[in-house]
C-alpha cells in the first residue's frame, strides 16, 4: 500500500515560513529595495579590496590583465585650470547665479569658498560643514570618511561632525567613531523601515529608544561642541549625556506635541567617548561632534534611497534641521539605485530633471547661502549577452541630473564623465576600483573619488582666494 500523500501538510509550513522570513528581514532593515540589498548582498567584505557597500556576486567578465602601473587618465580633470568660466573645462560645472559665465559676479560654490577661506584665516567662527547626502555608495562613510581624512590635513580636525546615535542600517557607517546600543531601539529612515510623521531631521533617519542607552567613541583625538538633536512628544522621557563620564547634558523630552528640539553643550577640555542614556521612551535624530575650528564632513548617506524616496520627510521637519545644522556645502550623490529600472524613452526617465528639482528645492531654500554640489553616480554595467556593457541610461541620467543642478543654483560633479563615461564601469572593475555589482566602488575605487572630489574642492578654493 502506497505511503499517504502528505504534501498537503508540507507546502502550508513552506508557505509559512517563507513569509515569516520576508516579514521578519523587512522589519530588521525595511523596504522592498533594502529587502533585496539583504538577499543578495555580501556579508562579508572579501579578504583583499574589500567593496564599499552592498554588493552582489556576478560571473567575472572575461577580460584581459591589467599591470598595476597602467596609466589610467579620467576623461575630464577633477578641477579646472583657472578658466575665467567655471562651468567649463573640469568634473567640477560651476553653475553662474548672477551675470553670465563669461563675466560671472557669484557662482553657486562661492559661499563654500569663502567659508572655507573664513576658516583658515580664523574668522569663521566654528568648524567648516559639509553635508553629504547619498544612497548606500555614500552612506558607508568610504567616500565622505577620506574626503574629511584629506579636509581636515589642510584645515583641521573639526570632528566627526553630524552622526546618528543608531544607524538605520548596517551598511549605514563612519569611519571617524565606533558605536554601541543596548536596550530597545527602533530606527527609521526616509528609505527603508519608514515612520507615520515623516519626522527624520537633517539627516533622513531616526531612533527612538526606550529605557535604552548608546555610545559613541571618537577613533582619535576629541571634541569641545556637542549638540543633541532629538524629538519632543507627549509621554517623552529624560535624555541624560555623559562625556568621559561627566554629565554635560540633562533634558526632558515630554511635551503637548512632537517638535524639533536641541541640546547643547560646551566641553572645556574636549571629550573622546559619550555615553546617551534614555529613560522612558526618547527619539532621536543625531549627534554633533564638533571642534571650535577645523572642518568636519556629515555621512548622511541612506541605503536605498532614490529620488523619491528622498522627498519622504515631513518638510517643515526637513528645513528646520537643515537651517540648525548650518552647513556650509550640501553635497548629494544619488541615482545608483533607479539606474538599475530606469530605462531609454521610460517617462519616469523623462521626469527625471524634474523630480531631482524637487530633491534639490528644500535644500536650496533652506539653506540659500549655502553651496550645493550634485554629484553624479559612477558609470554602471549590466550583464548582457556575455558582455557587461553600460546601462543606456547612464549619459540621460547624468545629464538630467546635471540640468536640474544648473536650474536649481547648484554646481555638478560629472563621475561617470570624470571616470571615463561609457563603458568605464567595466574598465574600472578590471583594475579593483569597483564590485562585481558595477555599482559599489572598492575601497582603493572609493579613495580615488574621494581624492578627486577633494582636489576640485581645493582647486576652486585657492582660485577663489587668487581672484
């Protein structure tokens, strides 16, 4: 007699199972794109170039070797040779806010360079901010952790800058401080796991915590500014702040109704290690770490995010931590993420420009007197037909994006131009500058970004200070 048919009783629990686990990754990092970042992302860096982020693993393509000494030109110069027209003749477009290129009497990365120039003399002050804004390319800190290593060699140790308490993501990282939380914490991002107020602050995340605690140690040297940027609401608890084991700050967070709120404090003799310990339920948005001079650069990189997901703050919310973090240059590098489903003659590719203009519109009129630079993504590869040729809608993308920088008071960084445009994906992968996912730089890929965005940002500003 023939065993009785028992596959009715197994497919259910398959079934089952496979939606706890959906469910259950989703609640750890949240969102249908940070859910595939999970599935198909490394857990590991590999033993030797690690890549700087999510990545998944492809079949190599089949390419010749390449000596370590090749020489390898990108396709424009990081920064320009002093050309009267800053909107030409480097990776770094200038854009002209008042008169012509020709004859330009302020262009958008001006105010930047006069900070910057305030800061060396002494007279700015407080630290030089940067803010960069980006998808999971930025947010692991490679990039913007070198780019503030290089800064702050020529300006100053100003700090690790703005830093979340708990990171919304594991691939969410600074390389300028360790972190540590216990206790019961949820995080939310404008990308991934979302929350209900769209309340995230400057830096497109929150935490709240109940009954728990986090800390922050500085890699090296120490810090005199702190600033807390947290959430009143009814039913908030007490927020208690120690600095290498003093009490610097103590505030109560209960309030009739949710608002932006900010503690400061001074230490006299800088710190290198706090401690944030919550009583009762407390949100959270971040931290800054700050010296009295110097120059700090913010990671406010966020997995997943795209150029609509970035619209997903609560705008009133939004302006006000940018207004109270103040900085200086908001740079943003997003596009890597809708790269991958965005496609020739699609209309989401048509409105592209007028969707980054949207990006760009509350950081502009938040802060006016601030530089802002756009900054474009990396050439990307596909696999196709046992080739790994470029995505087509790189150049329409690049170029979208550029508009709307030039149409909003920005200026550009063209990487994938910078980088060798098309087909440079692949060049670049050949010689461990990027992932096997032609998305995510490596680390040395990472670095040499990082150097050219620096070298633009220090060329424009001696040039501005020899005008």
């Amino acid at each position: 007699m023939s065993a009785p048919d028992r596959s009715w009783t197994i497919a259910p629990t398959l079934l089952w199972f496979g939606g706890l686990l959906v469910v259950g990754l989703w609640a750890i990092d949240g969102g249908v794109q940070a859910l595939a970042d999970r599935l198909t992302a490394r857990r590991e860096a590999p033993a030797t170039g690690g890549v700087a982020g999510p990545t998944f693993t492809a079949p190599a393509p089949t390419v010749a070797d390449t000596r370590d000494d090749e020489d390898d030109k990108p396709g424009l110069p990081a920064a320009s040779s002093g050309s009267a027209d800053r909107a030409k003749g480097s990776a770094l477009e200038d854009t002209c806010l008042d008169g012509t290129p020709a004859s330009c009497k302020r262009w958008a990365m001006d105010a930047y360079y006069q900070a910057a120039a305030d800061e060396k003399a002494g007279k700015l002050g407080r630290a030089l901010r940067v803010s960069w804004y980006g998808d999971s390319v930025v947010a692991t800190d490679a990039i913007p952790g070198r780019l503030r290593t290089r800064l702050q060699s020529v300006l100053g140790d100003g700090g690790p800058g703005f830093v979340a308490l708990v990171p919304p993501h594991r691939f969410v990282g600074h390389e300028a401080i360790t972190r540590g939380s216990a206790g019961n914490w949820a995080t939310h991002a404008i990308s991934t796991l979302q929350i209900a107020d769209g309340l995230y602050g400057a830096g497109g995340a929150t935490a709240e915590g109940d009954d728990a605690h986090a800390t922050i140690k500085l890699v090296s040297g120490k810090v005199t500014n702190l600033d807390l940027h947290y959430l009143t609401q009814p039913k908030g608890g007490t927020i208690v702040i120690t600095a290498d084991g003093t009490e610097v700050v103590r505030t109560e967070t209960k309030a009739e109704s949710k608002d932006a709120a900010y503690a400061t404090a001074s230490i006299k003799d800088g710190a290198s290690t706090f401690k944030v310990e919550l009583t009762g339920r407390v949100r959270t948005f971040g931290l800054q770490l700050e010296n009295a001079r110097g120059v700090v650069v913010d990671n406010l990189g966020i997995v997943s995010v795209n150029v609509k997901s970035f619209a997903n703050h609560n705008p009133a919310s939004f302006a006000g931590g940018l207004v109270h973090r103040g900085a200086d240059l908001i740079m943003i590098m997003i596009g890597a993420n809708e790269a991958q489903w965005l496609g020739p003659g699609d209309r989401d590719t048509k409105l592209y420009q007028s969707n980054y203009e949207k990006v760009l519109g509350p950081l502009r009129k938040a802060r006016p007197d601030a530089s802002c630079l756009v900054v474009s993504p990396t050439d990307q590869a596909e696999a196709k037909d046992g080739a790994y040729p470029s995505r087509p809608v790189m150049p329409l993308l690049v170029d979208a994006q550029r508009k709307a920088a030039h149409a909003s008071g920005c200026a550009f960084f063209s990487t994938y131009d910078w980088m060798g445009g098309k087909g440079s994906a692949e060049k670049w992968f050949r010689r461990g500058l990027v992932g096997t996912d032609f998305q995510h730089l490596s680390h040395k890929g990472a670095n040499k970004l990082a150097d050219a965005v620096f070298d633009a940002l220090t060329s424009g500003a001696q040039t501005y200070a020899g005008r």
